[in-house]
C-alpha cells in the first residue's frame, strides 16, 4: 500500500477479506488520476516487490482499461482510474470486509 500511495496513488485502502473469502487474504485499492499514473503505480509496486523477491502470480488488465490488477497470492492489488473505481464499486461488493488502513 505504501508503495501504491508513494506513486501518488490516492484513496488507498487496505481490506481483510479472510471473513469473507477463502481464496485472498487481503485487497489493496487504489485510485491514479490518469493512466499514465495507474500504469506508473502498478509498474513501481512490481518492481520493488521483485527486487525482494516477491513474485507476482497474474497481472490483468491495463492502463487503458482503467484498472490495473496484480495478484500475489493472498494479496491482490486493484489500481483504478476513478471512474472505473466507481464502476465497479469494490468497497461495496466487499462491504462484509474490515477494513485495515484507509488513506485518502
């Protein structure tokens, strides 16, 4: 998360779906400005995670789309643009989760 809001990512949230998922432990959502942002995020958080060895299961998405998605395991990154964020609505869809840090 705090590699995603290092890029100027904003309204980062951190969510403890063990309660209501049996495939992820946690979600990470964060919101970019503009593509151009969404990509540099997603492009920093790959690679200080691979410099300490963390590797990334699945990638989807792209800058394009307006969402960007990086899955490790029990931990999956979403890097939105805010109308695709809005679109999609993970918080509500996911509402049975604890949230863990919200910085906006």
């Amino acid at each position: 998360m705090d590699l995603a809001v290092g890029k100027l990512g904003e309204d980062a949230l951190l969510l403890d779906v063990r309660p209501v998922s049996a495939m992820f432990d946690y979600f990470v959502i964060c919101s970019g400005t503009s593509e151009r942002q969404i990509q540099a995020i997603s492009d920093e958080v790959l690679r200080k995670l691979r410099e300490t060895g963390v590797r990334t299961l699945h990638v989807e998405g792209t800058a394009a789309s307006g969402w960007i998605l990086l899955d490790y395991g029990t931990v999956v990154l979403h890097v939105f643009l805010p109308s695709t964020r809005r679109h999609y609505n993970l918080e509500q869809l996911w509402k049975d989760a604890r949230t863990v840090v919200r910085m906006l």
